[in-house]
C-alpha cells in the first residue's frame, strides 16, 4: 500500500439503485407528512371553564359538539393514577416511538390463534390517534393508526401525548376526559383519587357506553373489578386494599356546580375558544349571597325576582354579582344586572353633588319643600306631605322629592345627563326626543341598569372619579371625574346618617361594623325597588322586583330591598378597609343661605366637546348630524364658535349644533354676555 492512500469504496449499480429507491421513499413519507399531519387539533378543543379569581371553579361550558371536555393538566392529576394507566394500557409508553412492537406482536399471535381479537396491542399514541380520528375496528384502520402514531410522536412530547389522550378520551355520555369523568362521578379534579376510583378511570375508556356507571352500574363495578385484580398483580396495590375497593358501590353522576352562571355565560359568549377564564368573583362571596337571594325570595310572591352586585371600590373589580331569581321562577334566565329599569330616587345624591360642585348648594343651603310647578311639571313627595323649609342634608337624607326637582332645575339637567355618562351610566328616555332631558331625571324619570348605578356609587366612594366595574383583570383605561372629593365626601357623610331600617341598630353602637351610607330609591307604580350603599370598602347595589315589569303595590325600595342590602354588608370582610367621611359641625349647623339660581358670576365652563377629547364623527359637512355642544355657567345668551365661525342654535331644539367640516385639530369657545369665554382644543376623527 502506498503512503497517502485511501480507502476508495466503489458502489455497484444495484447498490446506489437501492439507496436512491430509498431516498426517494423517506422524501416522500416526510412529504406526506408534511401535507397529511394527524388533526391534533381536536384534542385542544376543550370547555370553557369560568373560574374566581382564586382559581376555584364557578362554571363550565360544553364545547360547540356538545361535550364535556376539560383541559387535562398532568400537574393537576393524581401522578398515581398516571402510573397505573401507563402500567395498565402501554407498560413501555416512555420508551416506544409510538407503536410498541412487541406487545402489536403479541396482539397479532392471539389474534391469530383465536380467531379473536383478546389483546388491543394499541398504545396510548395510537388509541390518541383513534380518538382524534375516528374509523371503523378493521385491519386497514389499525394500519393507519399506527402511522398516526409515529407522526404524532414527531410532533409531541410524551406528556403532551398523555395529556391530550387524557382530555379527550371518552368516558360515557357526553363526558370526556378524566377531568371531566371525575367531576361528574366524585364531584371533584383527579387529585387523591382512591383504589377505587383510580380503577374505575381507567376501565371506562375502553368501553365507555357500556360501563357507564350511571347506567350500567353492575357492569361498571365488573370492569373496575378486573383492573383492580391488575393493579394486584402488577404490584401496584396490595390484596386487602383491592378488596376495599371492591366494596365500594358505582358512583351516581352529578351535575356540574354552577355559580355566578349569566357572569359566567356573559364571559363564555365574549371568548368561546377560550381555556379558563379568570374572572374578578370571588367564589366563597358569591356562593353565600346566591343563597343569600333565594332565601329571601322565599318570603316574597313566586313572581319577584332581585339581583345583587358587589365591587370593591378600589379597582373597581366585581366580587360578586347575583342576577335575577332562581330556575324556578319567572324571568329566571333574564339578567336583571343589565335591564333597563327606572332607578327612583336613586341618583338624588349625585344631583346634591354636582350642586355643590357648582356653588349652587352646600349640605346646610333651605330649600323650599312646597308645592311648586316647574314648567308644566308638578312633582310631588312620596308620602304626599310638605314640609316646609329644609336643609339640603335632610332632604337627601329623608329623600324628599320637590327639593331634588328644584336643584335639578338649577344644576341643569342637560348638565346632569351628561354628567351621568360621562361617569359611565347610559340614561335612556322613554321615547326619543329632541329637547333637552326634563326635570323627572331627578325622580327616575329616565332608564338605567344596576350595573350603571352601582358604577355611580362607587364613584362616591372613590372621591368622586368614576371607572367602569370589571369582571376580568386588565387596566383601565376610561376614568373621569363625577365630582369633586369634596362634593362626594359630604354626600357620603349625609348618606351614612340616613334613618336605619327598622330593627336594624346604627353600625356606630355595633362594635367591627362598617359605617354604610345608603340611599333607597321606587320607581312609579312600585315596579322597581332599589337599594346602594357604600361602607367597608365595597359599593353594593340591590334591585328587587318582578322581571316583567309589573307594578307590585306597596313595594319600596327602603322596605324590600335595604334589608337585603344589608344582609350582603354582613357578609363581606371589611377589614382594614378606609374610614366613612364624617358630618362636619358646618353641616349640621342651622343653615342660612337658600338654593340659588347659578351664580351668574361664574365663567362658563364646556361640558362638550371637553379640552384634549377626541370627537369621533361619521360624516363632515353642512348634511352631517354634527356635534351638540352644551357648556355651563356664564350670563346667558351663550354664544359658539368652531373653526372661527359662529355656531347657529338650531330652532326646533335651541341647541348649538356644530357641524365639522374637516378632520383634524380644532377649537371651539363659548362666550357669554359679558364676554367672558371658556375654549377646549380638540381632535376631530372618522368613527
């Protein structure tokens, strides 16, 4: 041999012509692969689960086909149970490449032998593979199973294989999945499961109509038998405690628990492709106050309804919401947090407050409590009796209606719709108008939602600035200002000084209690009966009435729904939550000064378009609706400019209608009769 010499190994013609053959098959088994990939998909289609922000559930959604289907997660299933199915179904899962050849050998011998099948000889990838892909038992389905197997082990780990045949694996009914089979037949997750139970988990797959052990409890205790009498001689338990188990009867199915259920289906509708879903409920509080409402509906007529809502003030989060009455009942199904309902007397406060804000009224100003007319309208108090002069502070407090009707008319009640929705509460009339909203806003005269109060008065308990509740974690990104801190403090002090219900003593002689500030509120014909309180660090609202609509005599918002209001208050944990205001010597001092008219020595102030907003619009131009501006304040007449020209007040409504010409940035001023002027700079886009 030569130095430098190498090896040359020359390949024959046939030998290169079968390892190009052979090439060419692999190419074409990945491209087939490629084009032709196992539907995994199916086994991550699950039901949506609702939980509380603990993590507990509330309430679980079958999938689109029907089925309960849970998402199986290894860490939260018994790893017991994991073995023992390993052990049972396919001993060498960890190691084979999806198809364990010997124990398919071993399948075919019997097979062969017998004439039948004794033996599957499937392993968990390939029973996945069935599961995703359903055939008919025959020789060519088992062939394609296998090579389903194969790709589906190129594409998932061994957990993510076990955990998706443990989500989708049928166990009778429309149950599927062991978390699922275990919920419906140990009210619990597969987390410290017995013997028993472990056994039985494992028989139902293979024959799961047949062994269901809601139907066919002999069957299913005869199948769990023999996977116990497994376990023994697998090693996996002992004799005595295989005989324990044996004794154990079949479980009966149970209905999935369900609380907080139109939250629950609300969310579920918003996101149906969605895993868990994380909600802001705390589920301890909201199973309490479920029950809670159905015993005190138990005291009314079969056709009263009432709904609950309870936000933690700071962050606005709900921890609780009840709506409507039980399956029962009329309206069951409605959801009477979001009807559209007359709030009453509920809004009261928030008139006093933005008063005050204006300089029109302090808690201590006389108001005349007289029979009065207002431009056509002649309110009148609920107990039909007058009284004369009275502090503002005790008319809220002792909701007199003339007093409210005659702030209104000071406040405006243009600028008090509008200060209603900025704060996130819609007001809907009940017909449409043109003119401006009349002074019945201050007695409900206008529909609302509990939802949209109670946001209000958890704007009370938060100085003044209003966000909009939520039932999942996220920021924030709507807040405004109601009203001043100040104004909402000395409106919560009068609350908190409201007459108790009977038989109810003030929180100040019970030691621990939360002072609540309360307000009650009855719609006409005694539809609606509400009842808001804030104390402790919550912001409460209660609605009770019948779902239709229908008048039910004599049923006040202080006699039907302020007991439940603070029943609830009993059950929520205060601690360490901030301190109610408290009543000021001012305001309880005699008061001197009457309800004005707005001081006309106010600069007027814009109250729409306000400074740095951006004003969406869906058409420019003379034909356009346009944009009504509304301002305060001032020595009238007011009169607009936009875009350097005069805004013209249209006659049908007198309101100055300003109508964008272009996009963009600009200005639009008010000017009063003495020149004084309010601007906002503003950004006019497309909607």
């Amino acid at each position: 041999m030569k130095r430098g010499r190498t090896l040359d190994l020359q390949l024959g013609p046939r030998t290169k012509r079968w390892w190009t053959g052979a090439l060419i098959v692999l190419l074409a088994l990945f491209a087939l692969d490629v084009a032709l990939p196992p539907p995994l998909e199916r086994a991550y289609v699950v039901s949506p689960v609702v939980v509380d922000k603990d993590g507990a559930w509330l309430r679980a959604f079958t999938t689109r086909e029907g089925k309960w289907r849970l998402a199986a997660r290894l860490n939260e299933i018994d790893p017991e149970f994991q073995r023992r199915l390993i052990a049972v179904e396919d001993k060498r899962f960890w190691f084979h490449p999806g198809v364990d050849p010997l124990a398919l050998s071993r399948a075919t011998l019997t097979w062969a032998r017998s004439g039948r099948i004794t033996s599957g000889g499937s392993t968990i990838t390939m029973q996945l593979a069935r599961l995703i892909e359903p055939r008919p038992r025959t020789v060519p389905s088992k062939l394609i199973e296998i090579i389903r197997a194969v790709q589906i082990e190129r594409r998932l780990s061994k957990r993510q294989i076990l955990s998706a045949y443990l989500t989708i694996a049928p166990y009778g009914g429309n149950l599927e999945g062991v978390r699922a089979a275990s919920r419906a037949y140990f009210r619990r997750d597969p987390q410290g499961l017995s013997d028993a139970e472990m056994a039985l988990l494992v028989a139902l797959p293979q024959a799961p109509e047949a062994r269901r052990p809601d139907r066919r409890p002999e069957a299913a205790v005869a199948s769990r038998d023999r996977v116990l009498r497994k376990f023994v001689a697998l090693g996996l338990t002992t004799p005595r405690i295989a005989a324990e188990a044996r004794a154990t009867p079949a479980p009966a199915r149970t209905p999935f628990p369900v609380a907080a259920d139109r939250i629950a289906e609300r969310l579920a509708r918003r996101d149906r492709d969605a895993r868990v879903i994380e909600t802001t409920l705390d589920g301890g509080l909201q199973r309490s106050l479920e029950a809670l409402v159905a015993e005190h509906l138990k005291r009314t007529d079969g056709e009263t309804s009432a709904a609950v809502i309870v936000v933690e003030v700071e962050g606005r989060a709900v921890r609780a919401s009840v709506s409507g009455a039980e399956r029962d009942r009329a309206g069951a199904y409605l959801d009477m947090t979001r009807a559209v309902r007359s709030p009453g007397s509920a809004l009261k406060p928030f008139i006093y407050g933005l008063a005050m804000d204006d300089g029109i009224a302090a808690p201590e100003t006389l108001i005349e409590d007289a029979p009065r007319r207002f431009s056509g309208y002649l309110p009148e108090n609920f107990d039909r009796r007058f009284h004369g002069e009275v502090r503002m502070f005790e008319a809220l407090q002792h909701s007199l209606n003339l007093p409210a009707v005659a702030t209104l008319q000071k406040v405006g009640a243009a600028r008090f719709e509008a200060a209603l929705t900025s704060a996130g509460a819609r007001p809907r009339f009940p017909r449409r108008r043109l003119e401006e909203p009349g002074l019945a806003l201050a007695l409900g005269g206008v529909g609302l939602t509990l939802e949209e109060v109670t946001t209000l008065y958890a704007a009370l308990g938060d100085g003044g600035v209003a966000r909009p509740l939520t039932y999942v974690e996220g920021p924030q990104w709507r807040v405004s200002r109601l009203m001043k801190p100040e104004s909402a403090g000395k409106i919560l002090a009068i609350l908190a000084r409201s007459p108790m219900p009977q038989g109810r003593a003030p929180s100040a002689l019970i030691d621990g209690a939360p002072q609540i500030a309360f307000k009650t509120g009855t719609s006409y014909g005694f539809r609606d009966a509400w009842a808001f309180g804030v104390g402790g660090g919550y912001a409460v609202g209660v609605w009770t009435g019948r779902p239709d609509g229908a008048p039910r005599p004599g049923a006040t918002g202080r006699a039907e729904s302020l007991p439940l209001l603070f029943s609830v208050f009993d059950r929520l944990n205060s601690t360490g939550a901030p301190s109610m205001p408290t009543m000021t010597v001012e305001q309880t001092a005699p008061g001197q000064r009457r309800l004005r008219e707005k001081d006309e020595t106010l600069d007027p102030v814009i109250l729409f378009p306000p400074d740095a907003a951006d004003v969406l619009v869906t058409e420019y131009g003379d034909a356009s609706r346009g944009v009504a501006l509304a301002a305060r304040g001032g020595r009238a007449p007011l009169v607009w400019y936009a875009e350097g020209v005069r805004v013209a007040e249209e006659e049908s409504s007198g309101r100055a209608i300003w109508r964008p010409t272009t996009p963009g940035f600009h200005e639009v001023i008010v000017v009063d009769a003495e020149g004084r002027r309010a601007r906002s700079r503003i950004r006019v886009r497309a909607q």
